[in-house]
C-alpha cells in the first residue's frame, strides 16, 4: 500500500481475523500503522482458520490482538479506551445471506446490537477521527436500476443480512447528526481473494476444482456478481480511512459484473481443470445480480478496480494451493 502514516496513529480493526480483515491488518502495518484488533473468532467457519489468518501479524510490535466480542459493552468500552484510535474500521459481522434468513435473531443481535455498541464506545470516547463502517451490496436487494447507486432507496433487501447492514447505516447516519461523529459507510461488492471465506462461491468452486469435488451451479448460471479482488477493497478501505466526510456512503465494486458461468470459465482456466456440474435451485435470498457504480469512488476517494477478475482469480487458486490442499 502506498498510504504512508505516522507511527503514532492506531486503527482499531473489528473482526480482524476474518477475510478482509486480516488482509486489512496486514495493509495498514505494511503502510506504518499501529493496528489494535478485535475478534470474538466465532464458529461461522472453522476458528482455525482465522487463527491462521491472523498469525502473519502476531509477530509485529505494532499489531496487538483483542479477543473479545463486540457486543460486550463493558470489554469493548475498556478495548476503546486503551486503544485511543485515531482510526476505526468496522468489519465485525455476521455474513451469510442464506443462514441470515434461517437464523435473524442472531444476525440482529451482532450485526445491529454490536454495531450499536460500538458507535456508542466511539461516541463516549470522543476523540476519534473517523469510522468507517463496512456495508454491502446486499442492501440493495433486486433494485432493476443498474448500475446501483448510492443515491438508490435501498430499502428492499432479499436477506435479513441485507437488513441489518442497511439498519446500521441508518444509525450511522444518527450517530452523525446527533453527535458529529464522523461514518463512512462502504458498501462491499462481492469480495474475494486470499484468505476467502469457505462460505463463498468463489473459495467453494476453486476446493471442487481442485480437488475432485462437485460444483453446485444455482439456476441456469446466469445470474452475475460484481466480483472485487481484496487487495482493489482494502486499498479503498485506507482511502477513505483517511478522508473525514462527517456521513457518507460509498460503493467498492469492481464495475464488471460476471455471470456464474462466466466465473466458473475463469476458474477452469486458472486451475487448468473442467468442473464436474451439478444443477441446484436458486435461494431466495440470492440477488439477480450485483453492479456497482463507483462513480463516487472515483470522485471523492481517487479509487478504482486495478486488478482484472482472471489474475484476482488466479491468485485465490495460488493461495488456495498454498494454505488449504
């Protein structure tokens, strides 16, 4: 990363230990920062994974780990205040559209509740800088105007997932009026790259790929995601860390949505091997397709895509060979 910082700012990182968080913690030390993460490692996944994940920064004197869970108001009060950020991102988050529609109490009570708290700490801390809340395309549900648009209601999200991450930017923006503070809410677009969650499409064709198993192509394979590599979000990420807007929304999308059966050509390619197919119903709780205009992007953080899908894909398959095989 290219962001240059002095030694003394902190970023506090929440659900430092997942995929875009580890990859962030490891950014921001790369570009001089002091990192303070929180993680509850919860069982969504294998917590032997995020211990995995994590491990590359337990060795820099300027990263320092917190385990413990977001919505323990007293334990994050105490985080905050010994901490003393200059800098929040806020990735803590339960993140699974089709669990979310089975299980939405929990989905409110960490994404909603957690979020809460913390906005809560920040505001009675008093002196940080800015916070950047983590979003997601999810919000905005089938909206047929495409490329989305901040500026869209989305108020019509498929997935409680999606409801809880419009709800918080919602409180965001009270937080703000209320109190001054200064949120910037990034709307994620399908995001993908080293350290992948096992729970999405992109990780799960690339394990079948590679090792003998069956991809589940839901529907006819036509619907389209916008696929963003991580390293393209996490430099998004820093940029708009660092840029006080007092409320504002902002799309990370890649700008080029691909089909499904479009991904699964690009995968077959990078790992030189033709998938064995299997057709199954489509979720509810899935969107047509995902499209981001990053028109604001461009204008407010200098920010765009530079990493092409088939060389993002191609290095989730090298780590993927790397670290899961």
């Amino acid at each position: 990363m290219n962001q240059q910082s002095s030694r003394k700012d902190t970023v506090l990182v929440t659900g430092v230990a997942g995929f875009v968080g580890s990859n962030l913690a490891l950014a921001l030390l790369e570009a001089g920062y002091r990192v303070v993460g929180i993680d509850n490692f919860d069982d969504t996944y294998d917590p032997a994974f995020k211990e995995a994940q994590i491990a590359p920064a337990l060795g820099n004197p300027d990263f320092e780990l917190m385990r413990l869970d977001i919505r323990e108001k007293a334990a994050l009060a105490a985080a905050l205040r010994r901490a003393h950020p200059r800098f929040v991102v806020h990735l803590a988050a339960k993140a699974d559209t089709r669990l979310a529609v089975a299980d939405p109490h929990t989905y409110v009570d960490n994404n909603i509740t957690g979020s809460i708290n913390l906005f809560e700490t920040i505001r009675d801390v008093g002196d940080v800088e800015n916070t950047l809340y983590v979003s997601s395309s999810s919000v905005y549900g089938n909206d047929p105007d495409i490329p989305w648009r901040e500026s869209a209601a989305a108020d019509r999200p498929l997935s409680p997932y999606g409801a809880t991450k419009r709800a918080v930017e919602l409180f965001a923006h009270a937080y703000h009026h209320n109190f001054g503070m200064n949120i910037t809410c990034l709307r994620y677009f399908n995001v993908y790259g080293e350290n992948n969650r096992p729970n999405m499409v992109p990780y799960k064709w690339t394990k079948a790929l590679l090792t003998g198993g069956v991809i589940e192509l839901s529907g006819a394979g036509t619907r389209k995601r916008d696929y963003t590599y991580v390293g393209d979000t996490i430099r998004g990420t820093i940029l708009a860390m660092t840029k006080p807007f007092g409320y504002e929304v902002i799309n990370l999308g890649n700008n080029r949505p691909l089909s499904l059966t479009e991904l699964l050509a690009v995968l077959e390619k990078v790992t030189g091997v033709k998938a064995n197919v299997e057709a199954r119903e489509s979720s509810k709780a899935s969107v047509e397709e995902t499209y981001a205009d990053i028109s604001k992007a461009k204008e407010l953080l200098g920010w765009e895509p530079v990493t092409p899908v088939e060389e993002g894909m191609a290095r989730l398959v090298e780590w993927f060979k790397a670290n899961r095989l």
